[in-house]
C-alpha cells in the first residue's frame, strides 16, 4: 500500500514538473510574440508617419486604413494595428472623418 501511494506521488510529481516546464515554453513563447507585435507597431507607425505627409500616397492609404478598420483593427496612432473587437473606436472614427473632410478641402 505505501509503496503504491509513493509511486503514485512521484508520478505526479513527475507530471507537475512536465507542466511546469511547458509553462514555462509557454511564458517565453507569448512574451516573444508580445515583443515581436511591438516591434511590428513601431515599424508600421514610423511608415504610417513617413508615408502620411505625401499627397498621392496619402490619398491611397485612406481607402486602406478604413479597410482595416472594418476588419476590426485601430488605425487611431495610440492603438494602431490592434484588434478592437466588436466596438467603435471614437478616435478611429474621428481619423475617419478627419481624413474625409481634408480629401474633400483638397479636390
């Protein structure tokens, strides 16, 4: 009987360390994933500002930048690239506007 309780304790401890260990991958993988995003959101804001100021691009990218908002991503500067869910974003929606009214001055 104790020698069935210890071999059932050991192999729980072996399964807790498993899982321990894949966690362990787990953390390291999504922090990696959290960095290589930021890092994304950085090079995609400094195009988005470099780009921004040109008039022929400009009038290209707002066709592209209400296209992923309808997929459900922020095109507001704070929040670009990021997934917004099912909800408006006032400031996406006032960049929307924004832009609307401008290409409107420019014709």
């Amino acid at each position: 009987m104790k020698t069935s309780i210890q071999r059932m304790i050991m192999e729980f401890e072996a399964k807790l360390y498993e899982m321990i260990t894949e966690l362990g991958h787990i953390k390291k993988r999504v922090l990696d994933l959290e960095e290589e995003n930021e890092k994304l959101r950085q090079q995609v804001n400094e195009i988005f500002a470099s780009r921004w100021g040109k008039g022929g691009e400009k009038k290209r990218s707002i066709p592209n930048l209400f296209s992923l908002y309808q997929e459900g991503f922020h095109i507001c500067p704070h929040h670009f690239g990021r997934s917004r869910g099912n909800e408006d974003c006032l400031f996406c929606l006032q960049f929307i506007k924004g832009d609307e009214t401008r290409a409107g001055e420019e014709n």
